[in-house]
C-alpha cells in the first residue's frame, strides 16, 4: 500500500512538472525578475530613485490610469448586468435569443481592431460627430475631439462588457429557476428579482467580472496608444512602451509594471476575497 | 479492476500526449537550424521599420535578387515600427554574440541611426561598406556620421526620409516659412495645428526637434557634438515656450494620427513624414489640394541603413545583395519611385532612371529649401535629453 502511494505521489508529481516548470519559467520568474530590475540602479545597487522619478514625472498618468480603467470597468459591469439580467429573465424567446447572439460579438474582435474602429468613429470629423452635425446637434467645425478619456472609455466598455456579460451569465444561470419562479408567483417585478435575487447570489461571478476587466483594461496597451498617442495624461502601458523604446531603459518602465501588478494585486484580493466568500457561503447555506 | 484499466489507459493517454508535443517542440526547433538544400543559400534580412520595409524585401528586393541569382534563397525578418525595431536587432545579435556563437543568424540588417552608436559600441558590426562597388555613389553626410557617432565602413544609407509640415491649401493660402511664422499663425487659428508630441511617433520628435534648434540657435552644437551637460537649461527654457504653444494646437494620435486629421480636414497644418505623405497621396488617402512645406531654420530627416553583422553566415552574399539595393536603377525604381523616399545615395546618378512623374512628387518640396533646410537629428545624448525634459517640462 505505502509502496503504491510512492508510485502515486511520483506519478501526480511528474504530471505535474511540466505545468509546474511553465508557470515558474513564465510567470514567476519575470515577475521576480520585474521587481529586482526596478529597485537596482545602474551599478548594482538597492534603489528607489525608479519609483520617486515615475511619482515625480508620471504621477498624474498613474492616477489616470487607474481612474480610467476602474470608471470603464464600472459601466461595463452596470451594463452587462443589465444585459445578463435580461437574458436570464426574459420570457420572449426569439428577442432574447438574437440578443444573446448579438452581445458577444465584440468577443472576437481583437482590441487593435477596437482601437482603429474608435479613431474613425469617434474623431471630430468622424462618423459619431458627423451624425450628430446631420441631426443638427452639434456644429461640424466645433465638433468634440474625443481622442482623450472619453475615447478610452468609450472603447473599453466596447469591448469589455460582451466578456463581463458572459462571466455574469454564467453565475445568473447557476441561481435555480425555483427562486425566481417563486418570486415571481409572489408579484415580484423584474427589477426587484435582479436586486434581491440574482445579484446577491452571483456575487462572485459579478466580481471575478470586474476584477478580471478591471486588470485587463490596465494592461491594455494599443488602444491607449493608438487613441491618445503622445497627449497628456496618457496610461502607464504607453509610458512604459516609451521609456523602453527611446531610452532602453527597463527600469522605470519596471517600477510602472510593479505599480500596475500592486494596483491590480491589492485590489483584486481585498475585492474578490469579500465578494467571492461573502458569494460561497451564502449559497451554500441556501 | 476496471477503474485500474480506466487508469493505465489514461496514464498512457498521458503518456502519448506529451511525446507528441514534445515531438513538436523539438522539429520546430530543428527546422531552425535545418540544413538548406546543398547548393542553396539562405540569406537572412532583418528589418527594422514600419510594414512598409518589410514590403519591399518581400515583395520587390527579394523576388528580383532570386531572379538573378537563383540559388539565393531570402528570409525576411520584420522587427517592428522605429527604434524598438533596431533595438530588437540589436538585442539578437548581442545575444549570439554573448552565446559565443560562430555564425549569427542575420546577414543583412536595415536599421535607424541610432542603432550605429549602440551596434558599434558593442562592436557588432562588419566594417564593409567601402569595399563594395557601389560605395563609389554614397555621397551624404549620414554615410559618415549617425548622430554624432562616426560610422563610415559601416553602413550604406538605403534612404533619407524627411519630416515636413503638411498644409490644406483650402485653409492656408500662405503657409508659415518659419517657426516663428508658425507660432504667429497658431495664435490667429487656435486647434487647427496639430503634431503627436513625443511619445506617439517620429513626426512629433522631429517638430520637437526643430523647435529646440530654433529657440536654442545650437543647431550645430546639438547635431555635431560635443556634448555638454550645460546645455540642458537652454533646452529647458525652449521646452517651456513649447508648452504655451501646445496649448493652442492638438496633440494627435501617433504619426498616422496627424496624417488622418489632416485628410479628414480637422486639422489644416502638421508635421509629416514625406515618404507616408506621398504614399497617402499616391492611394488617394489623402486629398490632393494638401501640400508639403519645410520651415526654417529646420526640420531634421533620416535614413536607414544597410549593415552586415560582424559574424554572418553568408558575407559574400550579404555583400551582393547590399550592392544590388544601392545601385542607382534599384534607387531610382524602387526607393523613389515605388516607395516616395530619397535616394540613400548621389541623387545625381539616381534620377536619370526616374521618371518624370516620381520626380516631380520628390521635388513638391524644391531641392535648395531641402538643401537649406533639411537638418539632422541631435546627437544621441542630446537626443535623451530632449525627450526626457520634454516630459518633465511639457508632460
């Protein structure tokens, strides 16, 4: 028996290498190796001069940042309730079989495509601006450059809220048909069902939603890039890309990468940790 | 019993799974160092650049250099827009080098100039040039120096590209001549100017650039060397005037950003390179009634060059395809004509094979202003400073 439990023990273990050896060469180890580079000064050693020179020169895109990404992450998530809530709640079968269709599609549209999507859409002279000059709304010479937070946001939400929709779905499509059924049978309304049912029992999907976009948009680098380019405050991605670029210089660009991995890090634990047990347990007891 | 078979199956399963993609792994990585068929040469070029470089060895150099000679075989490899682009290069040919490598796998690399000074420090590079037939047409200065680091035996301009102020004659009659013209004209129309400041391509650098030569007058200090550190409250100072100026012009989207505001009419006047303007121009992305315009004292340009690592496979070949690129015929049909850039070489052996209608594109921005005011960039450390208190003062 004890010599079976060896073989087994040595079996799982050697199963396990190869994901082992790819998560410590790939994860691990550049972000070790991110850490260092960003507290060690040209000639070896311990420093924070990386960090006091991005909260000198980059603290307003810092701030930008994280501001941009968490406001864009907050109307995807109102939105993508609203569109999950609908699919699951929904009795009329064709519409919500066409919309359940409909909301993915950004899916499968690479962010790139989002960002060249928004230059043309979203530019003065530009599709958004030159439909509201025909309806009259807005004066075509004066129109709005919205190549700044507005653009940013307008393209996360884009292409984040399919993602968060599908996410929040899922953990609507866990809750049992017996609980809403039942409300229902007492005269609750649709809203009252979202409110009091779904949302408190997907609480951790809603989250891991959040966190997950929240994140994502901090690492997005073109869309930032090809909507705001060389303006002021720009996200860390494209200040990272420059210093990298014109300086070689890996160690200002890794202090904002260990910003943004503590930004997203602290974050998501205090968030999910809440959420996410808070979300267990109470299903459980149900 | 069962769930013992049902075990062993799957542990066999397992078993063929990972042999397969170990299989995988390793012929891919064989096919790397495959040996070519005996008699062929493989000829690796590394480009550095936008899709358009690595478009003209695909689909122009390489088709007609294995026409020529048809046991040359060419693998292009595309490292990317601007300087990270060379600075990928770089960074692989340090690396064969480090490895102890005999061989490395690049035989002919296109690179901006500030790759030289980086190249040369580590001492990667072939000295060749001047061996080669068509040394004999390579006449400018680029060919001799690349921001402040001498260079001559190094490398071949394979072209100059200029930056230039674009400018919609439907709006601009009589377009600023000089900076100061500029700065009068942005003040009687606020937002209709606009550059992509440092962080979203060259085009923004170079109006930087130029602005930094105006307000400082040190154009040959800041382009020759040598460098003093005393300078920075000079370059400071013109920074600082930069940034009331941006406040009354628009801070585009990257190179391609400009040129897009320009042919959509959001903007009426901005900084360009020549070479994507013409080529907007020539597939009608841009309307024809834009022009170009150089202001003084200047606006800085830049080639790319060829260089042949110091370690490459094929050095004969690498040598022959470099000859071939900077014949006046390969200049004037491809370079100018097809891809609206300036001749790396002697423009005078280069024109006669141009036809008239390239050369009247070439010549939209005369060749005395070119002459006059076509500048350098700074020198490299200049080069940093610049950028680096452009972001400090201007943001």
């Amino acid at each position: 028996m004890d010599r079976n439990s060896v073989k087994n023990s040595i079996k799982i273990f050697l199963m396990l290498i190869p994901s082992l050896t790819i998560l410590l060469s790939v994860y691990l180890y550049p972000f070790i190796l991110a850490i260092l580079i960003s507290v060690v000064d040209s000639s070896g050693r311990l420093t924070l001069e990386h960090y006091s020179y991005v909260f000198t020169v980059y603290a307003q895109d810092v701030v930008f940042t994280i501001a941009v990404c968490a406001l864009s992450a907050l109307v995807s998530l109102l939105i993508s309730i609203s569109i999950a809530s609908y699919i699951r709640l929904s009795l009329d079968e064709g519409f919500r079989k066409i919309l359940n269709w409909i909301f993915r599609f950004p899916l499968f549209i690479p962010m790139v495509v989002v960002a060249q999507m928004m230059r043309t859409f979203l530019a003065p002279h530009g599709f958004l601006n030159t439909l509201l000059a025909q309806i009259g709304f807005i004066e075509l010479q004066e129109a709005p450059n919205l190549f700044d937070w507005r653009g940013l946001l307008i393209g996360f939400v884009w292409k984040q809220t399919p993602f968060m929709a599908l996410i929040i779905l899922s953990g609507f499509a866990m809750v049992s048909d017996v609980h809403i059924d039942a409300a229902r049978v007492l005269g609750a309304g649709r809203l009252y069902i979202v409110r009091r049912i779904l949302l408190p029992m997907a609480r951790g999907s809603i989250a891991i939603a959040f966190a997950l976009t929240f994140a994502s948009n901090i690492g997005t680098f073109t869309l930032p890039y090809m909507i705001i380019g060389g303006a002021k405050p720009t996200t860390m991605t494209v200040i990272m890309a420059h210093r990298v670029t014109y300086f070689g210089d890996w160690s200002i660009a890794n202090a904002l990468g260990v910003i943004s991995y503590a930004v997203v890090g602290l974050f998501s634990i205090a968030y999910l940790r809440e959420a996410v047990r808070a979300g267990v347990y109470e299903r459980e007891r149900v | 019993m069962g769930s013992v078979l049902l075990r062993t199956r799957s542990g066999i399963l397992m078993i063929v799974a990972i042999a397969v993609i170990a299989a995988v792994i390793i012929g891919i990585a064989l096919q790397q160092f495959a040996p070519t068929t005996p008699g062929k040469v493989r000829l690796v070029y590394a480009t550095a650049g936008d899709i358009n470089m690595l478009a003209l060895i695909q689909n122009v150099i390489a088709p007609e250099f294995t026409k020529r000679y048809p046991n040359v075989e060419i693998a292009s490899i595309h490292t990317g827009p601007g300087e990270p682009g060379s600075r990928i290069i770089f960074e692989k040919l340090k690396a064969a080098r480090d490895a102890g490598k005999e061989c490395w796998d690049v035989d002919v690399a296109v690179v901006h100039q500030i790759f030289m000074s980086w190249a040369l420090k580590e001492g990667l590079l072939l000295n060749y040039s001047t061996s080669i037939p068509t040394w004999k047409y390579v006449v400018s200065e680029d060919a001799y120096n690349a921001l402040g680091t001498y260079i001559k035996g190094f490398g071949i301009p394979l072209f100059h590209s200029q930056i230039a102020i674009a400018y919609n004659t439907k709006y601009v009659q009589n377009p600023p001549r000089s900076y100061d013209e500029l700065v009068k004209w942005v003040e009687a129309n606020p937002k209709k100017f606009g550059h992509n400041g440092i962080r979203g391509g060259m085009s923004g650098v170079g109006f930087v650039v130029g602005w930094v030569y105006w307000k400082t007058g040190m154009y040959d200090t800041l382009a020759r060397g040598p460098y003093n550190e005393a300078l920075k409250d000079a370059i400071t100072k013109a920074l600082e005037e930069l940034k009331v100026f941006n406040e009354k012009v628009v801070i585009t989207a990257g190179n391609v950003g400009t040129l897009d505001m320009l042919a959509r009419e959001e903007i009426w006047m901005g900084p360009v390179w020549v070479d994507m303007f013409m080529t907007w121009l020539a597939e009608g992305r841009m309307p024809p009634h834009i022009k170009l315009t150089l202001l003084a004292p200047g606006l800085p340009g830049q080639p790319m060059y060829l260089v042949i690592p110091a370690k490459a496979c094929n050095v004969e070949w690498a040598k022959k395809l470099i000859e071939f690129i900077s014949s006046p015929e390969t200049q004037a049909k491809v370079i100018v004509e097809k891809y609206n850039w300036y001749p790396g070489i002697d423009p005078n052996v280069v024109l006669p094979h141009v036809s008239e209608e390239a050369k009247a594109r070439l010549f939209s921005i005369p060749p005395e202003d070119l002459q006059r005011y076509g500048k350098s960039f700074p020198v490299s450390q200049y080069f940093t400073d610049i950028l680096k208190l452009y972001e400090k003062v201007v943001g």
